[in-house]
C-alpha cells in the first residue's frame, strides 16, 4: 500500500520532519510558485505550510485527496479555512508555539523603553558619548498593566512581577479568583490607564477591541507612561498615539505590530516610526528559533493524527476523529452559541452547562461541549482556540463545565442550551437548534424569551421595558445611520413586561450609535454580537 503523501510547501526545521517519521512519502514544493503548488497538491493527503504559501479555493481545488492543511504558526490569513470546511478537509495550526516568545519579546520592549537602549545604541555606534542623554527608569515598584489576562498575558505578569513591579490588569473575562491565582489585581479600563506606568495589551482582534486604547485612553494616562503592542496591529489607534506621543501626553511606544503590514507611505503607521519615542520590531512575536521548532513539530504531530483518523487538538474548523454524521452540523450551531453567549454575558463566567435535549441524546455528542467552550472563548483571548486548548483556558479561569444529556424537545427534534452562572450572581442561558432540510442555523432562545431566528454575522440583542413606539425609535436612528435590519424578533412575557429584540443587521454597528440608540430606549441590556466563521 503506498505512503500518504505529506507535501512540504516551504522550509521548516528538520525537527518537523523528523515527528512526522517514516509513515509518509514527504514531498517539497516552492509554495509561493502557484503551477507548481497545484501540481503537487494533485496527489497529497496533507500540506505543511509557513505564512508564505496561500491555500484558498482555487488550491483546494485541486487537491483531491487533501485531508489536512497545516500551519506551522498560529495566523491563518494565508488559509481559507471556509473552503477548507466546505471540502471537508481538516485545518491545523500551532496555537502555543510562540506564546513564550511573544511574552518575552513584549518584556524586551518594556525594558528597551524603560532605558532607551536603541536610543542608546544608535547614537554610540554614531560615536557620540552621550550618557546624560538617556537617563532612564528603573521598572522596581512601577506599575505594570496588563490589558488581556489570557496565556500570554499571564506569561507577562510573571515575568514583571519578577522586577518586584505591581501587576494589575483588565479583562473582564476573568475572574478575581483566577487573578489572585496569578498575583494580579484587577481593575477596570479606566482606573488601569490612569495608574499604569507601562500599559500592554494581550487582546483578540475584534470589532469591540479594534481601537481599544485611543485618544481617551492617552489623555487618562501619565505623561511619564508607556504603552506596548506585541498582541496585533489596530488594537491601539494609531493616529491617536502619533498625537498623543507628539503632544507629551505619554512618555513612549513600543510596537511589533501594525494595522498595515509592512507600514506604507501614507498609513496611520508610518508616522510613528520617525518618533525618537517609539520602539519598533517588524511583527517578531513568534521569530525564535525555539518558536518556530514548537510549531513545526506540534503540527507534524497533528498531521499524523489526522491522517491516522484520530482526534486533531489543533484542530480549527473540525474536530477530527470518529463523529457521528447526525452531530457534525451541531458542532457549528454550538460554537456560534458560545459566541453569542460571551456576546451576552455581563460579568465573568464561573460554570456552564452544555445541555443537548432531543434525538441527539442518543448518540455521542461529547464534541458539543468542546464546541461550546471553544465559541465562548473564540472572541475573548487573544491565542487561537482549538478542541484541545479550550477546556485548559476554562481550567484556567475556574470554570466549571458540564455536559447533560435528555431525550426531552417539545417543539423541535434537538435543542442545545447553553446556560450558564456569572460571577455577579446572574444566569445566562442561550438555545439553538438545526431546521429544515438544509439544517439552518436558528437561535431559539435567550433566557426566558423564546424566538427563532436564523443565525447571521451581524445581530443586535435589546433588553427594555415594553411599551408602544420602541420599534420606531430604535428602527429610526438605525435608518438614519444607513443601518439596514435585514431581520428581527420581538419577545416579551407579558405587556409592559421586558422586551427582548434581537435584529439581524447588514453590517457592523459604530459604539457611538450603539450607544446612542441604549439611551433612547432606556434598555437594560445593549449588546451588538459579531459572529466569527467558524
């Protein structure tokens, strides 16, 4: 019987080749040669890949018998991973691989500021002697804040809290339970601005976090304070950080990462490296070698496993191993229903119960819960969440999680629930179901409101009390915005009871109207939730 073919599209440590072992007939390829990468495609089971070589919908189509796509990384912009779901073929990264390098690159940048050591540099090797002209700041008993508290974050914390620094932070998807744990203090966006002397940011990119840290922020903070960027490019605002730098409000930058990569004439980043005050790296995060290593054998080991059909960690878009074909589809629905559950939730989470009612029971459906907690966690920490990582992060942050099967749906074959208990003594549950031949994703309930709405990108939940002309108010400043609904559910009670709206929107909706919008209708819940392809 011949060899599975894993095809290696560009050069990845011996280290990578040596996991993989003698199973396999391992081919190279230039990835970047388009010709050549389809011609080679024709006959592998799997892809090893860098950041160079882009796997889209034209290269899976011709890639027959592809299996596996294999990132020895943690991005994904090179991979349509769409696609790949569509062709049925399995998507893998690296998601732990630089977490290491990323913590002690964003301590580097703190250090660098702190000294000015590049400053320092270029004027020695200039051949000036210049001691007076860099006098810097000892980081003993400086506060440190940290704006994301997930691995890397934690990662950093350590680390400080060496130099004898005070180490506070902001996440509001952590516990103060998980924070004590990690000698942190928690504080809100505002109040660690204001006391922070070095501010870095461990966030995902998402509509909420673009843009985070902007000119308000930078008014709040010391003149005398830092911030740093190692996490990605647009969670600071750029143009408000050139001001800010240029105006005194802070003391320095240090940067990795930028909305444009690499910065171009004319981008809000380009600017900001003729600063004397600004430290910059060409994105480094994850360039060690030791980096690199973890990666490419964490994703040899991945590729062995899926071609052996067992269960994949790393896995992006499936889960790998032997699932039954009447639960796949909910694997989808369960992951978007985490989504919107960390979408709706008001303060951290302490347990969840992942509850699968129906004709679901019968079968095993244990990848449900793997589903879930990787949708509540995909918009809330900054690594990559897979079916392995996302039971640890819930480890982590002392959640307590469960599984409960019923073979009990009144009104449809299968309904999965989430519910779940927040650390401010509030319960959250969030329903959805599979309809129609087609199996259409459909939200069916939000706590005690029941409705039934196709699960789209865009959606606004409302909370408020119900009484004539709400619809007119909210519909109107939408409108007037060139906001479209393209949908909408209307649930309440009881008259004069809440109300609870849910509107499908054509696209994203600015903080500004959103608030805008709360305030007229007096609401008690406003939350705009994005939905990530999954």
């Amino acid at each position: 019987m011949p060899k599975p073919v894993v095809l290696i599209a560009e050069v990845l440590s011996p280290a990578t080749i040596e996991a993989l072992g003698p199973d396999f007939d391992v081919r190279d390829v230039d990835g970047t040669d388009r010709e050549a990468l389809f011609a080679s495609l024709a006959e592998a089971d799997a892809v090893l890949i860098r950041s160079a070589t882009r796997i889209d919908e034209e290269a899976l189509a011709h890639a027959p018998k592809l299996k596996v796509v294999a990132r020895a990384g943690v991005g994904l912009d090179n991979v349509d991973i769409k696609a790949a779901t569509a062709a049925g073929v399995m998507v893998v990264n690296a998601p732990t691989s630089n977490i290491v390098s990323a913590a002690e690159l964003t301590v580097g940048h703190i250090l660098s500021l702190a000294r000015r050591i590049p400053a320092a540099h270029a004027s020695l090797a200039a051949g000036q002697w210049k001691r007076s002209s860099f006098t810097g700041a000892e980081l003993f008993e400086k506060t440190v804040g940290i704006v994301g508290l997930g691995r890397i974050g934690a990662l950093v914390a350590a680390r400080l809290a060496a130099f004898d620094m005070r180490v506070v932070a902001y996440d509001p998807y952590v516990t103060s339970a998980r924070a004590q744990q990690l000698g942190v203090q928690l504080l809100s966006l505002d109040e660690l601005v204001a006391e922070a002397d070095f501010l870095t940011i461990h966030m995902p990119k998402t509509p909420e976090t673009t843009g985070m840290i902007g000119a308000e922020q930078f008014a709040a903070m010391k003149p005398t304070a830092f911030v740093v960027n190692v996490a990605r490019g647009g969670l600071i605002d750029e143009e408000a950080l050139h001001e800010a730098l240029v105006a005194g409000e802070i003391a320095g930058a240090g940067l990795d990462v930028f909305t444009s990569e690499p910065p171009a004439e004319g981008g809000s980043a380009r600017p900001l490296l003729d600063l004397p005050n600004v430290v910059v790296t060409p994105h480094l995060g994850a360039s060690t070698e030791e980096a690199q290593e973890k990666a490419g054998v964490s994703v040899a080991k991945s590729v062995r496993l899926a071609l052996g059909g067992d269960l994949v960690p790393d896995a992006v878009n499936v889960a790998g191993g032997v699932i039954d074909p009447y639960v796949r589809p909910g694997i989808s629905l369960v992951e978007k229903l985490g989504q919107i559950f960390a979408s709706l939730a008001t303060s951290p989470l302490t347990s969840l119960d992942v509850e699968v009612h129906g004709e679901l029971n019968d079968y095993d459906v244990s990848v449900l819960k793997l589903a879930a907690l990787k949708g509540v966690f995909t918009n809330i920490v900054s690594e990559t969440v897979s079916y392995v990582n996302a039971p640890l992060l819930a480890e982590q942050r002392g959640i307590a999680v469960r599984l409960l099967k019923d073979d009990v749906s009144d009104e449809y074959r299968n309904v999965i629930t989430l519910t779940g208990a927040l650390s401010d003594g509030s319960q959250l549950s969030v329903s959805g179901t599979l309809t129609g031949p087609k199996q259409a994703e459909k939200l069916v309930g939000i706590n005690d409101h029941t409705l039934e709405l196709p699960i789209e990108k865009h959606h606004v939940v409302m909370l408020y009390t119900d009484r004539p002309g709400i619809v007119a108010v909210y519909g109107q400043k939408f409108g007037e915005a060139g906001i479209n609904i393209a949908g909408m559910q209307i649930a309440r009670q009881a008259a004069g009871a809440q109300a609870l709206s849910v509107l499908t929107l054509d696209s994203p909706v600015s903080e500004e109207l959103l608030e805008d919008v709360s305030a007229a209708i007096d609401a008690d819940l406003f939350r705009q939730i994005e939905i990530t392809e999954v």
